[in-house]
C-alpha cells in the first residue's frame, strides 16, 4: 500500500511538472497574440496617403506604411516568471490569464473539507477580489475543481465546476497573485504570475520607420542641374543650391534642425523613432499640406539644399 501511495504521488508530481509548462506555453502563446493584434489594430489606423497634384509625380511614406518593415527587424521577447507555494492538500493548479477561471487540485490522498475557505486575487496594484467556498464544500482527494467567472459562460456543475455569479471576471495584467486561505485566515496556497515583454529596435533599422517624400517637377526653377528641391532633414549642415554657401551666411537666418523623434511606452516596451524626410521647394517638411512653404518654414531662399 506505501508503494502504491508513493508511486501516485510520484505520478501527480509528473503531471503537476507538465502543467506547469503546458501554463507557460499557454501565456506565451497569448502574449504573442496580444502583441501581434495590436500591431495590426495600429497598421489599421495609419493608412499610407499619397499626394498628386499639377505637373509634378510624388510619393509619400508615411510610419503607418513601413510598420510592418519595422515589425519584421524588431526583436521581441516575451518572458514569465511564476512562484507557487503548498503547505496544505490543496494548490492553486492554473489561472487564466484572461481572468475567466482560478484552478485548484487535491494533490493528497484524503479529502479536504474547503467549507468557507476563500480565493484572494490581486491584479497588480487594483483592488483584490475574493471568492468564498460553500460551507459544506469539499474536495475530494486527487480532484480538480474549476471556479469561473460569469463572463467566461461557463456551466455550474459542482463539486467540479463552481460559477462565480457576483464577478464576470477574475481580472487580468501583467502581475496576478492567487491565494488560497483557510477558515482560519491563514494561506495554504499561491500562485503568482509576471508576465515581462520587451521589444528591442536595432539602432541601424530606424530608417524603415521614417517619413520619406520624394518630389520630382517636371519645370524647375533653379539655374543648377539636377533636382532643385530635395532635402534631407537629417542633415545638419545647409547649403545654397544657388550661391553654395551655408544658408546661415547667405539667407541671414537660422536652419532649423528636423530631427523628429517620438516614443512610446507600455509596461516595460520602450520604442523610439527618428523621422527623415526629402521634401521639394515650396512644400512644408514637416507636414504633406502643400500650403505651406519649406523657404518660410527654414528661412531660406529657394533653392537650398540640406546636405548630410
């Protein structure tokens, strides 16, 4: 009969191990998912426009139009942490990340009575939640019972699955503690979870996440050859196409510098992105509006090219 019992034990060892993983899987599974449709809900968002107006062929791109480039060269990472801890017969088994369900398991051989024990949930720095048992519940020795959540449209069929009625969900985040305690307010069981995502962006692929606007007329207005008004706002030094001195000295006036960087942040996902653009004479840089004028954005004279 020992061996027997060590041998049972041995095997709910097992396959405690392997849901541990299969739970892993799980929630990296759903991260990716998460990640993956917001991208496409922002690429949605930002369609790519394109200007055509008069004598001249353009064509304009804009962050929503190389997101998809800046996804496929960004690295991301996606890493759990999980603690459990039993000091009685009963574990807290799996929770869902969605907050549909609390899990837990009878590992022993003997019941245990769980008359008005309680489930706390804490969602990161939210309020806890907490669902109490039955009086007279038990758990039978090796059992498994589910508690839903309303909105999870699960079926009451107790002692095995038990309907939260008061509460449509469990919560979800990125930091989720699940206790069990006993009649005597004292925890038996936990479970935590943390959940990390980083996304890391090469430094060398910024440029596919750039506004890039290039604009050919067929009659241009510049004595020199070749385009009269290209500019590229990463550069830092401007020059006259007309006389080749810095437009400081020839038009009087300061250059402005057109890096534009924006970021975005959430949990610990960090993404920064410089924009560049190539623009004519008489188109604003910083906007596809064709009203405004680069020479009274600068304070240049037409033509002025700013080189790199």
């Amino acid at each position: 009969m020992a061996e027997m019992r060590a041998r049972m034990q041995q095997q709910l060892d097992e396959y405690q191990e392997l849901l541990d993983i299969k739970l892993a899987l799980d929630m990296e599974i759903n991260a990716y998912r998460k990640l993956l449709e917001g991208e496409e809900e922002r690429l949605r968002l930002s369609p790519s426009p394109s200007s055509h107006k008069g004598g001249s062929r353009s064509h304009l791109s804009t962050p929503g139009s190389s997101k998809k480039r800046k996804l496929e060269d960004s690295e991301s990472r996606t890493s759990f942490s999980h603690h459990a801890r039993t000091s009685g017969r009963v574990g807290v088994e799996e929770v869902d990340l969605e907050g549909r369900f609390v899990r837990l398991r009878n590992k022993s051989n003997e019941d245990q009575a769980m008359g008005n024990w309680q489930i706390k949930r804490q969602n990161g720095d939210d309020p806890p939640i907490t669902y109490r048992f039955p009086p007279k519940f038990t758990l039978k020795a090796g059992q498994v019972v589910t508690i839903w959540a309303s909105g999870a449209g699960a079926t009451h069929s107790p002692p095995s699955n038990m309907v939260w009625k008061a509460q449509s969900s469990w919560g979800s985040g990125d930091s989720l503690r699940t206790a069990l305690i006993n009649s005597n307010g004292e925890e038996v069981a936990m479970r935590k979870l943390v959940r990390t995502v980083i996304i890391n962006d090469d430094d060398e692929d910024e440029d596919d996440d750039e506004v890039n606007i290039h604009h050919r007329h067929h009659h241009g207005t510049c004595s020199g050859s070749g385009d009269p008004g290209e500019y590229n706002l990463r550069s830092r030094t401007v020059v006259c196409g007309t006389c080749g001195q810095p437009a400081e000295k020839s038009g009087g006036q300061n250059a402005g510098i057109s890096t534009v960087s924006s970021g975005s942040s959430t949990s610990s996902v960090t993404v920064t992105r410089s924009y560049r653009s190539i623009a004519p004479v008489g188109r604003s840089v910083l906007s596809p509006d064709p009203a405004q004028g680069v020479p009274a954005l600068l304070g240049l004279h037409a033509p002025c090219i700013i080189l790199p």
